[in-house]
C-alpha cells in the first residue's frame, strides 16, 4: 500500500467515526446507545455530570480528528494556505486539550475499573504531552521536531478509530463479554499506534542520515 493510499485510508476512518459520532450522539438520543446502556445498568453510575464530559469529549476529540489529517497531508504552501494551517493548528492544539482534561474525569469513571481507567488516564496525558511537544518544538522553530511530535500527537487522536475498530473483535472474542473487552481495548486503542508511528519516524532518520552520509562522502 502506498503512500496516498494510506492517507487516503486515515481520511476516510477519521470521517467515518466522526460521522458515527455524529449519528450516534447528535442525531439520535445517546441514552439509547449500548454504551450508554451498560453505564445505567450500574447502582454506582450518575449520568449527570458525566453525560455533560461526554458531550464535551466527543466535539473536541471529533475536532481534532478531522483537522488532523488536513494539517498532516496538505502542504502549507503559499501565505493563505500557512493562516489556514496555523488557524486549524490553533483549533486542534485547543481540542486536544480541553477534551484531555475532560478525559480525565471520564477515565476515572471508565467502564471496567482501574484497569480501563489507568490505559485512558495515560492516553490522555500523552496526547497533551506530545501535542504541547509539538507546538513547543514549533516556538524554537525546529519545524522537523514539529511533524514528528504532531504525528505521534495524531496517532494518539487516531485511537479513537482505532477503538471502535478493535472492540467488536475483542467482544466477540470474549464471547460477547463487554467489559473485559473494554478492559483491553483501553491500551490497545493507543498502544500499537504509538508503536507504529515511533517505527516510522525512526525510519525516516535512519533514512536521512543515509542520505546525509551519502553526500558528505560525495562531497569529500
């Protein structure tokens, strides 16, 4: 798979789940959703405040991950195109945060315990972290640092496709069971991404620095 098939394939997920969202939540009454289900089922669970996080988690985490993908793949070449990349970088940084900080109220109220919520908890705090990296590394004007902490900013952004696409597989293979599904898809939603995106990266320097070698040996 090449390249633009790949980009083509992060668009087309990131659009998917943000129009799921959507539907799910926007559209239709979120008391009706599975999810929601399960939580009332709980003597201990309280909708209010935690449905208002919720509502806040899903705009800003829907934010970010359709901008993601725009700041990624399009070039900001050209003046329009820099106040466009720098307006959505504005939004996405501002995304991120406030749906982190809210995550981590709903990290502590996760469906499946400590478990769910411990794999949440640092999801979040590593999603802050990588992005306030990336504007930092932008700040000194090191705009190669930039790109690699905003990929592994989005790979983080990402786990939200990647959880809905790993819990079906993880409820049928435990037998219809939720909660232990839920329990594993808390680190499996983020962790290979990360994994992934950090092989990546380190590939492409290794790549670089072939090709840096490779010039100074010409050159001398």
């Amino acid at each position: 798979m090449g390249k633009s098939s790949v980009r083509a394939l992060v668009i087309v997920l990131a659009l998917a789940i943000g129009a799921y969202a959507v539907y799910q939540y926007g559209l239709n009454n979120p008391l009706t959703t599975d999810f929601i289900k399960k939580k009332l089922r709980s003597p201990d669970f309280h909708l209010e405040p935690w449905i208002y996080f919720l509502y806040i988690h899903i705009a800003t985490a829907l934010l970010a991950l359709v901008i993601g993908p725009i700041q990624l793949f399009l070039k900001p070449s050209g003046m329009k195109r820099r106040r466009r990349h720098l307006l959505l970088g504005y939004v996405y940084v501002l995304s991120i945060t406030i749906s982190g900080l809210v995550n981590l109220f709903l990290a502590w109220h996760a469906t499946g315990g400590w478990v769910s919520g411990l794999g949440f908890f640092l999801l979040d705090v590593l999603w802050i972290a990588a992005t306030f990296m990336a504007v930092h590394k932008i700040s000194i004007n090191d705009v190669q640092a930039h790109k690699e902490w905003m990929l592994r900013s989005f790979a983080l952004t990402f786990a939200a496709v990647t959880l809905r696409l790993w819990l079906p597989l993880l409820i049928a293979l435990n037998h219809g069971s939720f909660v232990p599904a839920y329990q594993i898809v808390a680190w499996l939603c983020w962790i290979p991404n990360l994994i992934f995106i950090e092989t990546l990266i380190r590939l492409r320097w290794k790549r670089g620095t072939r090709r840096y070698n490779g010039i100074s040996r010409h050159i001398r």
